[in-house]
C-alpha cells in the first residue's frame, strides 16, 4: 500500500540553454555578501566563472570565494568553507558545478552558524539543523546526484575515512533555485559523464528496488529508467547530443528529488557499499556504485524475484513467456550489465585501487540498511566485495 | 529536443489516511478570517465537514461558508463567492472537496480583490492578477482534475454557455498545501470515481500526444498510464481497495501538476471539444472527455502514427512485430476504448444529451487549439461531434 508521507519540493528550477538568463533576478532577492563555491576549475577554463562573475559584479553582490572543493567534499574542506562565509558574515552561497559543489554548499549552509561540531552533530548523529540556515543557489555543471532539488549532503571525513550522506528532513536545506543548462554538461570527459548516468540510474534502483507494494512511483520510476537507458546510449556514442544529454540532465534532477521515494520503502545499500570504497580510495562515486552492483543485485535476487521479473520486463523489454521468474529477472540483470559494459563503466572494484587485503576494513566501514530485500550480514557484505573484485 | 522550461511548484502535499492531522498546523500560518468552500453537501453527510469545522473551531478561526459550489462552476456563483469573501475580509481560502471546489477557490482568489470583471480579464483576455491575491489550501475529497497542485481553474458563463479554462503563470495561485486522504475519494458513486480516472488518463493524453521530439516527459508520463490502467481495472472492481484508490489519487495530482509539460509542447484538443459539450450539457467533465476522444484520435492518428505506435507498444504492451506503425497504432487505440468501456465510460455525446441539431452551436463555440498533430477546421470539428453522436 502507498504509505503516508508527505512531499513538498520548493526548488525553483530554471532548465535550458538559456537558463543562466534568470540569474540575476534571482540574486536580487538575496542579501549582498555572496559565498562563491566552486570545484576544481574546469569553470575558469569554460568561460562559466567569467559569466557568474558579472552577474555577481552587475548585481552588486560582494563575493568571497571557496574554491578548489574536491570530488568527495572532505570535512577539513567544510572546515575551512565555514571560516571564509563566516568572516564573509555570507547572506547567500552559489555553488557552481557538479553534485559534490552543490551537497558541500548545503552541509556549509547548515554549519557557518551551527554552534556544535557539524560533523557530529549531521552525519554522526544525523541530526536537523537549529541555526539559521543560508540560502543556497546553483548553477548544474554535471548531472548526477540530483543534489539540485533536494536536502541531501555527503561529506567524507578523511580522518575516519568514513563518507556519509545525510538526507535532511529540513527543506530549507534544498536550493532556493537551480539553473540547469545541459551545454554546461558537455565538457565533462566521458568518464565522468557515464559515471554520473550511472549514478543517476542507480538512485532509481535503489528506491524500485524494496517493498512488495503496488506503487505509482514504481511506475514511474520504470519511465525515468527507460528515458535514460535511451538517452545514455545516445550520448554514449554522442556526448554532443543536446536532446540525450538534457534528457539525462532532466532524469538525474528527478531521480533524487523524493518523488519517486513517495509512499514506499527504499533500498540505498548499494551507495553504502559504493561510499566505504570511495572513502578508501577516493574512486569517483558513480564508479564504485557500478563496481559493486552487479554482484550486490545478483546476490539479493533471490529474495525479491518478483521484483526483479518486473524490472526486466518493464525496463528491459524481456519477453517472460515460458519463463520462470527466476530466469526473467536473471535476464533483466544480464540486459543492465550488457548496458553498463556498453558505456564503459568501471565493472569491479580492483580497478578503483581495492586489494584482497582491504576487504576486511572496507567491510568494517559499511553501514548496514535494511530497507533492500535482504538485509545483509557483515559475511555477506565481505562476499559482496570478494565477487566486486 | 527538451525546450527551456521553468519549473516551479511549491504546493506542499500531506498524503493518506491520516492527512488530515496537519490542518491544523498548516492553518496557523494564515489570518483569522477564512472562507470555506465546499460543494453540493456531501461533506456533510460523510462526516469530512464536521471534522473539518472542529479543527477550524480549535484554530480559533472566524469562518464565512461558500457552500454549493456546483460541479462546473458558475460565473454567477464566483460574482456570490467573492461577495461573501468581501464582506467577511477573508484571509483564507479553505477548498474542500473536489476539482470544482478546487478551481472555484482559485478563481475567488484572484477575483476578491480584483478591480476589473474578473470573467474578462481572466477568462476571455487570459491575463494574470495584479491584485493581492488569498492563498488558497485544500482538502480533496474527489481523484481527476489535478487541481490541488496547480495553478488552472475553469469557469463556466451560464449567460454565454462558454465553459473556459485558464491555467494561470503565477505561482502563487496555486494552493498552498492540499490534503489528499484517498478514503475521502471512497464514498464516490461509481460514475464519478470512473469520470475521473478518465479525466486523469486524458490529462495525461493530451501532454503525450504532440511534438516529435524525444523528451523524459513522455517516458514519465508512459508510466503514469500504466499506474492508472492498472489501478483502474481494480478499483472498478473493488472501489474499497485502497492501494489502487490512492495510486490514482497519486497519479491524478502528478498527471496536471506542469511537470510532465516541460519541455514540450501538448495538445488539449479533447478537453476544448469535451469543455464545449460540457458548457452545453452540464455533463460530468471526464464524461465530456471520454465521450469525444476515440472519434478525436482516430481523426488524428494519421498526423501522429509514430506516437500512436509508441503509445500501443510502451502504454497498452501491443506486439509490433510484423505490423505497419500504423496497423500498431489502431490495435493500441482499440485497447484503450475496450478498456474504456471496461470502466463503464460514456462512449458518446447523446447519452449526454447532444442531438444532431446542436452540431453547429457547440461547433461554433468550440476553442482550437494548435498543439496537437493536426490542427482541426471547423468541418473536422463537426464531423468529430458527429463521430461521436
């Protein structure tokens, strides 16, 4: 049955490739000091940070820049952000880039007046904000995380080597607004844009697969699926397809912005699998959940068959006549690993820098959920990584 | 290729069977003096009334009743609503029932405190308020319309038998929260819980059916029809199950909320010939719709073969192989007039109540829209009222 929820999204979104038009007017309604955030550079040398620079300077905005935020934000990185916006006495943060810009501007926008550690205090101890929270913008350089239009943050902690993500419950924490031009997306190496596909696909699996109950976002879910099984191997072949590379950008926002997480229960352990190998290696994120998938959904098979014949005939057009559901939903999963070897994802965990000798830690790290179809056991978890290798 | 779009839906939704509870703090955020609208009286004797009234009671409010709102909803009763919510200096708007009461509100919203003719200046010029416009919360009682997330309302002139829609830009006019409790949709007479599955379905039908381009609305909206098909056929058998009960009231608000829009363009051709029987006939709107649509379809699937295929093969699961598109594209409409009447819809225009002679009127009052794969004369909009005598 559709349980009971509640679902309230006020991200204001600005789609197409005019969309940095609406910037301005939007920076009107915001206070005059402005932290800039933004990753590596890639912006400097697309002409993107020249353009965000004007609107700043035609707008009146006195700007303090936190540059150089790494793929997976560090919590020394959010330290030092909380400093600059805090001397800054910022009234607005613009994060510039991809999903790790976008979820290091939110857990900043939690933590420059929070007065307990912020580490502890959200991804420890997963707690809601009590201080004032900053507003937050973006301008999407790279689809993935879906980070645009929802509530989610993940900080690594290189210390601990511990990457955790935190969904608030606080919907303050979402932008205010997200400029989403799919031209922006176009100068991401290949790499990294079939990572970023992936990880939007697996954000889908992760809410499809749990839960017996007849759903409406289930159904939906298999049409976002579908659009981007579709698109990616369109851009596969053509990253300079405007029509697939906004399809995908369109899919990544919905993919991630509750919606589909509607009335049902939801899975995630493939990204806590995928999280314990970025915090040993720093992989980039949408790789180590592909590195790890293939052998995490055949082992849980078994216990949601129906679930996966359903996947494989609705998703991957698998004909089931004269099958047993058994062997539909093996077929749909052989399907989506012909699909992901297709786009050149990274398949097993070795090539992201893991040995045999890290599995014990790395099965340490894991944080266990139980909303999959199996709740996995510390064993199982080592099993899972062993076949990853 | 997706358009620019902007998105923007800040209705807050508080889904099932125990939604009710957040009235109270949602009405908190409002002034003292509340309007509420409702329809025909059957809150009243369901018992939704009464509870409702206790919660405004406790709120401490001071409550002016708008009460029979008709299912198409006058002009002369908005010009009676927004006397009443004058004199009582409402700050509220409280709508509780279905997508007429929905609708009425919204158009008392913007009219209150309007100083031109509000049937001018919103239904005839189309424009958007410049007055200060009530905000509007709603309780639905009834599935179909969509109107508890966005920010349409139509209005039907008695004086000119014009029944006219206007989907207004400003955000603001949509509700500020609405309360979908699906056992509210349960005390329905099997008409109008089937006139709104249809209405929902169109909905639906008229953003999918236009536009070439490849585009995630569509794939988004493929898997709201077969949330809604499946729902449908076992709701029409046990309209007391609740899974399929509040799938469509789910599917309802996510089929007209903007979001399966973006990007594209959409027809609502069904809806201004339906509309144009319904200013006629006083019929139930989903009615109206379904009573027009295979004769529409059928006169337009040559223009648009490629999405009719696509719709029988993704929407209706119709084999392709070795068939013509457009041999598929006739099996996937006859599937949904056989599911159609499975439902027990009205399949044509006289059981409403339209004979030959009324042909020319309801031809001359009809709207055309241009959206669609063929834009109709005014012969094809006859023939297809004849069609569907």
């Amino acid at each position: 049955m559709l349980g009971n929820f509640k679902y309230s999204n006020h991200t204001k979104l600005y789609f197409g490739d005019n969309s940095l038009a609406y910037l301005h007017g939007e920076l009107e309604k915001y206070g005059k000091n402005v932290a800039l955030v933004y990753g590596g550079g890639s912006i400097k040398k697309n002409g993107i940070y020249d353009d965000i620079c004007k609107i700043l300077n035609d707008s009146g905005k006195n700007v303090a820049e936190i540059g150089g935020v790494m793929p997976n934000p560090t919590l020394a990185k959010l330290r030092e952000g909380i400093k600059i916006a805090r001397e800054h006495n910022a009234d607005f943060i613009l994060a510039v880039g991809g999903g790790s810009v976008c979820d290091y501007s939110k857990a900043l926008a939690v933590s420059v007046y929070c007065e307990e550690d912020p580490w502890e205090k959200y991804f420890i101890r997963f707690e809601e904000p009590e201080c004032k929270i900053i507003p937050v913008g973006c301008v999407l350089t790279m689809a993935g995380t879906g980070s645009e239009m929802n509530a989610g943050s993940v900080i690594t902690n290189q210390q601990t080597k511990q990457k955790i993500g935190h969904v608030f419950s606080d919907e303050h924490i979402m932008p205010r607004f997200s400029i989403l031009n799919p031209l922006y997306t176009m100068t991401l190496p290949h790499y990294q844009m079939v990572s970023g596909i992936y990880d939007i696909f697996n954000h889908i699996c992760e809410q499809y697969f749990s839960g017996e109950d007849d759903n409406t976002s289930d159904w939906i879910a298999e049409g976002l699926m579908r659009s981007l099984i579709h698109s990616s191997l369109i851009a596969n072949k053509n990253p300079q397809n405007y029509e697939a590379r906004s399809n995908i950008m369109w899919t990544a926002t919905w993919a991630l912005n509750t919606l589909i997480a509607c009335g049902k229960s939801t899975d995630w352990m493939v990204h806590m699998l995928g999280q314990a190998v970025g915090g040993m290696t720093n992989a980039t994120h949408g790789m180590t959940l592909s590195a790890v998938s293939m052998a995490y959904y055949r082992h849980i098979l078994p216990f949601g068959v129906k679930k996966f014949a359903r996947f494989a005939v609705n998703v991957w057009g698998v004909n089931p006549d004269g099958k047993t559901d058994m062997q539909t939903a093996g077929e749909g999963l052989s399907m989506m690993e012909k699909w992901m070897r297709e786009l050149g994802l990274v398949m097993n965990i070795s090539e992201l820098g893991v040995s045999e000798d890290m599995l014990k830690s790395l099965t340490d790290v894991t944080l266990i959920m139980d909303g999959g179809y199996k709740k996995l056991d510390r064993d199982e978890i080592t099993e899972i990584f062993r076949e990853s290798l």
